[in-house]
C-alpha cells in the first residue's frame, strides 16, 4: 500500500508532518480528517535517492517550467479551505499561501489573487481574471461558496472533486497509450515501406516490361508522390489540421463535432459516461456543501464538456425552474441519463438524499466506465495489430505479384 507524507493543521492550529499509509491520495484525506487534521500539503513518499531527487525537483522547476499544474492547484484549494476553517481571514490565507509556495510561478499567482481580493473584488472575480489557472467551472463553484456563506466547504469539496479527476483522466490516459504507440508504429511503418523498400524493387520491374498489375501501380504511385512530394503532403496534412481545428473551435463546427462524436459506435457512450459521472459527482459536491438545486445546475452543467448535453441539461433546468422535479426534468436527456439512474435521482430527491445518491451514481458510473474503456482498448489492440498486418501484406502481395506472373509466362 502506497505511503503518502503529510502537512497538516492540528487542532490546536499548529502544522503537524508525518506519514499514512493509504490506497491512494482521497483515502489518505479521508484519513487525515478522521484524526482531525487539516491537510496543507500530501505527496506520494519516495525513498532513499528518489526522495532525494524528488526534493530537487520540487525546490526547482523542471526546465524552468512556469505552468501551474493541476497538483499545485489542488494544494493550494485544500490549504486555503483548510486556513478559513481554522478561522483565519482570506486576506492572511493568501499571504500565507503565496509565502509558503516554492514554485515562484504559483507564488506570484496566488499574490496576484492576494492583491486583488485586498482591491476589493470577491474572490470569484480575482480568480475569474486568470482562467488558465483557475478553470469556469472552479470559479463558479467558489462563487457559490462565497454566496451562501461556506467558502471553505465548498474549496475542500473542490479539492477532492479534483482528485477524483485527475485520477479518472489517469485511467483514460492510461488505456489509450499502448493504442496511440501502435499507431504511430503503423505509420513509420508503412513511411519506411513506401520510401525505402518499394524503391528496390523499380529495376526489376522495369526489367520486366509489360503492364504492372493494377493493385502495383497503385504502390508505386503512392510511393512516387511520397518521395517527391512528401514536404507538401506533409505541409497540406499540417494545414488540413489547423483548419480543422479552427472549424472545430467555432460555435457551430463545435456542436457539429460533438454531435458526430456522441453517434459514434463506441466513442459516444464512452464519452457520455465519463460526462454523467461528471456532471453527477460535481451537483452532489454543491449540494452537500450547501448550495441551492438551481445554483448547483447551473454550475455542475458546465462540467459537462460538450456543447450537445449542455443544451440539454439546459432544458431540464428550466423545467426545474418552473416547480418540477429533478428526475423528470433530466428525462429528455436520454444519452446522458439511462432510465435506472433516473429513477434513483427521483427516489433519492423524494428521501431528501439527493447529494448522496448522485456521489454514489457518479462512483457507480467510473467504475463502469473503467472496464467498458478496458473492453474498448483490448478490442482495439488487435484491430490495429490486424491493420497493421494488412497493410504490410498489401504492400508485399503488390511488389511480389509480378514476379509470381513472370515466372508463369516463362513456364
């Protein structure tokens, strides 16, 4: 079992270090908070040379790095809910935060937020000025926070959301590595093949005479244009990209996009999946800290990602708007919500449960959503290994097609 190191504040306010032992980083804040402490800081414990080497690392940025990672963020959410709930103001809290920062680009972006917030602006609008640090979704939760009087609920409950994705993104990230290697060897592959050893074989063909089979002369062009050509095929693949992308980043080739996306055979389910678990873990957060069904909508609905299920759960907040119930509400949002799940979302809104059933959804979903991302990637592995084959066949059955056909003719 992994061992984590920690600093926390005690209940007496003072910072206290040590070690856990736990499964992973939210068990191992689940503990802590058992023994009443305030989690400032955790990291995975390494030993001998790899502690050593890990210290360096964090006292100096890798290749002078200036992003604020994901980590960093995390931290810095869980200490500053941890600093409000001691009692400490949020003035002192960032001067705290952006003091006890190593990394001096975080430092200086937590001053940035320190020296607004002393400005006179919430802490909701310092953080919405920079949002490729502070994501809209994490803004408006913090805006609800500050509203109903429970920011550091409402941070804490930020900072475990955010380990729960970070590890969900590790899981898809994970089961799409060996599929992505694959590609890539496919196409050097068939680079190679095309570029360096279809041309061995042009003297013997020419010494041949005759017409090429059809399936030869297609290789040979092929090989043809990427020898002569291949800068500009490379360029026009480099361009095609680039207007894809700006196609793809605008309102109307987004939604076109996203909706090619969830009709797609396997990728569709997985990605409404991973968008209920989502959009059912980020309202059940919100309502156990306390925030309004409607605030909490309207916050968890941006966590969806895609365009085409926003408008959808943008209807079913309007129904609930009007006096109806959630469960009814979300019926039109079949590729989101399967009927099971429905029902309990009515169920537990009826036994006043509502944040903790959708948790529970949110849980029940990842796990599905894990092993239906295995079946997918062993399904997918031997289908690139076949096309890989195919393709190395089709190439060889080409090149050796005429030779077979001369050595008839001689016989």
């Amino acid at each position: 079992m992994p061992l984590f190191q920690y600093k926390a504040l005690g209940a007496n306010g003072a910072v206290a270090t040590g070690e856990i032992e736990a499964a992973g980083r939210v068990e191992a804040f689940r503990q802590m908070e058992a023994q009443g402490l305030r989690p400032i800081n955790l990291a995975e414990a390494k030993s001998g040379a790899s502690k050593a080497a890990a210290a360096a690392v964090a006292a100096k940025p890798l290749f002078g790095a200036k992003k604020i990672t994901a980590r960093m963020l995390e931290n810095f959410t869980r200490l500053l809910s941890s600093l409000l709930a001691a009692g400490v103001p949020l003035s002192r809290a960032l001067v705290i935060l952006h003091k006890e920062t190593t990394n001096p680009t975080a430092a200086a972006k937590w001053k940035e937020v320190h020296d607004s917030v002393v400005d006179g602006a919430t802490l909701a609008d310092s953080m919405a000025k920079s949002p490729d640090v502070f994501p809209r979704v994490y803004v408006a939760m913090v805006e609800a926070g500050e509203t109903g009087g429970f920011l550091d609920v409402v941070l804490s409950q930020i900072a475990d959301f955010q380990s729960r994705e970070k590890e969900l993104r590790g899981k898809v990230f994970a089961a799409m590595f060996y599929p992505a290697i694959l590609a890539v060897l496919a196409i050097s592959v068939l680079v190679f093949l095309l570029c360096f050893f279809i041309p061995k074989f042009m003297p013997v063909f020419k010494g041949l005479g005759g017409n090429l089979p059809l399936i030869t002369q297609i290789i040979i062009g092929v090989s043809d244009v990427i020898r002569n050509y291949g800068l500009f095929v490379l360029v026009a693949v480099v361009v095609g990209i680039l207007m894809f992308r700006t196609w793809a980043a605008s309102p109307a080739g987004r939604r076109q996009w996203e909706a090619a996306i969830l009709k797609m055979p396997v990728v569709g389910p997985l990605v409404s999946q991973y968008a209920m678990a989502r959009f059912c873990r980020m309202l059940g957060t919100l309502l156990g800290a306390g925030v309004p069904l409607i605030n909490g909508l309207n916050v968890a609905r941006r966590s969806l990602g895609n365009q085409i299920l926003v408008d959808a759960v943008s209807n079913s907040i309007d129904r609930v708007k009007e006096g109806k119930s959630l469960g009814p509400s979300l019926s039109d949002c079949r590729s989101l919500f399967s009927g099971p799940a429905l029902e309990m979302i009515s169920v537990a809104e009826e036994s006043g449960r509502l944040d903790q059933e959708l948790v529970r959804i949110a849980a029940d979903t990842e796990m599905d959503l894990d092993r239906n991302l295995k079946t997918a990637v062993a399904l997918l592995e031997p289908l690139m290994l076949f096309l890989i084959a195919g393709f190395v066949g089709t190439i060889f059955i080409g090149m050796l097609l005429p030779v077979f056909e001369l050595s008839q003719q001689i016989k």
